[in-house]
C-alpha cells in the first residue's frame, strides 16, 4: 500500500526502424585533394542605420521625462495614501483607548 509504483517501459507501437548501419569511409590525404576554392564575401546587412536627429532627440527625452513624472507622481500618491491610512488607524486605536479606558474607571 505504501510502496511506491514504478512505472513500466511501454512497448512501442508505432513502426520501429531498424538502426543504421555506418559505413567506412576512405581517408584522402591532402596531397590529393584540390586545394579550397576561395570564399565569396558575406554581403552587408540591408538594415538601415538609425539616425538620431535633434527633433527626435528632443521627443526622447520628452517622452522620458513624460514617464518618470507619471511614474513618481503615481508612487508618491500610493505613499500618501498608506500613510493617511495608517494615520487614520493610529487616531482610532487613541480612542479606542481612551474609550476603554474610561469605561474601566466608572466601575
């Protein structure tokens, strides 16, 4: 019950091709052999170069610009808004405390 089931080797079932057999192949010395016919140059690339004009430079650096002041404004209101929470919840545990407080000294 506890011992853990290994699983079996399934059986193929599809159709099984026999291995290949590697024939030897003759060794030529290079004394034999033609010499390398000479390498056709690689072709350049068909990529356009990128360049940067002052226009679109200024547009970068405005866009960002654009995305750091959205970024920090929306993290510095997230700030704000866990401190006013925990503002509110520190000014609630006061009174809840003067609160209980109070009702233990009337009796």
């Amino acid at each position: 019950m506890f011992r853990p089931k290994i699983p079996t080797m399934p059986t193929p079932t599809g159709q099984v091709t026999p291995p290949v057999v590697v024939e030897p192949t003759t060794i030529v010395s290079a004394a034999q052999t033609a010499p390398p016919a000479p390498v056709a140059p690689a072709p350049a690339p068909s990529r356009p170069t990128v360049q940067l004009t002052p226009g679109t430079a200024l547009a970068l650096v405005g866009g960002g610009t654009a995305v750091v002041l959205v970024v920090g404004a929306v993290l510095v209101s997230m700030l704000l808004a866990v401190a006013i929470t925990g503002a509110s919840v520190a000014v609630c545990a006061v009174v809840l405390r003067s609160l209980l407080a109070s009702e233990t000294k009337r009796r």
